[in-house]
C-alpha cells in the first residue's frame, strides 16, 4: 500500500483476533503496529501511533525501584 503501510487479509475472524490481540509484533528488528481499519476511507487516514509492550530492566538499583522512578 506503500509507505510502509502493509494490509494483511485473515482466513477467519478469530485468526485476525488472535494476531491483533497476540502482539508485540516485530519483523527485522522493527515493531509492527497493527490496528483494526475504522470507518470508511484512505487506509492511509488510520491512526498507527499506538503499541502496548512490556519492558524488563536488569540491574536496577534498589534505590530506584519505585514505579515513580521509571
């Protein structure tokens, strides 16, 4: 679709489910943001600012282990 906007089509709707809710997904060491298409027009017009994923910090100090600190 061009622009690094990609349109992917499901066999079913609980395969789609299952990958829109299954993420973080990534491909070449690059995140993908998926989202469901709204209303009607350009796919372009979509909103693709949004990705939710869990982070993992090692070797915190134990002095800035306070959630106001991250």
């Amino acid at each position: 679709m061009g622009d690094n906007i990609f349109l992917f089509k499901f066999t079913s709707e609980d395969e789609k489910k299952r990958v829109l809710m299954g993420g973080v997904w990534h491909f070449d060491r690059a995140l993908l943001v998926l989202t469901e298409p709204t209303g009607i027009g350009d796919i372009k017009n979509q909103s693709f600012t949004h990705a939710t994923f869990w982070v993992q910090l090692h070797n915190i100090p134990i002095m800035c282990m306070k959630k106001e600190a991250i």
